[in-house]
C-alpha cells in the first residue's frame, strides 16, 4: 500500500499487488476503486496533477472531477 495523496478532502491509495487505486472522499464519505486500464489511466491523470506543482485546492478539484464514479459507501470498522 502506498499513499499517493492526502488532504482534507481527499485519499488516493495505490495497491500495487492489486494493480489498482483507491480514492476516497473524506467529507462525502464514499470511495473507488480503480484497476486495470482505469487504474493506469487514473495514475497517468493523479501524477500528472501532480507533478504540475499545483496545490491542494487544485488538485482536489481535479480529484472531484471523479465524483460520479464514486458510488462505494465507505465503512468504518
């Protein structure tokens, strides 16, 4: 497990044994999971957002541009 991303609003996960990404929406409370073709394209987009030195406000926006796909419910144990 690797964290790629935490903010107030936001948590990227990569799961590299799984070959996917987790994104969780703190305040929404709800999460995705990205494998597959989806993951690298979604790695290739949150590195890139990244990499442009943008600031949190910036690349939170850019992370709730996912919103829709972000259907799972996140549970707490």
């Amino acid at each position: 497990m690797n964290v790629v991303y935490n903010s107030e609003n936001y948590y990227v996960v990569e799961y590299a044994e799984h070959m996917g990404f987790e994104l969780v929406d703190k305040l929404g409370r709800r999460s995705a999971f990205f494998y597959g073709d989806s993951a690298q394209r979604f790695a290739e987009s949150i590195n890139g957002a990244i990499a442009q030195d943008a600031s949190r406000e910036l690349i939170d926006e850019f992370l709730g541009n996912f919103g829709d796909l972000m259907g799972q419910p996140l549970v707490l144990h």
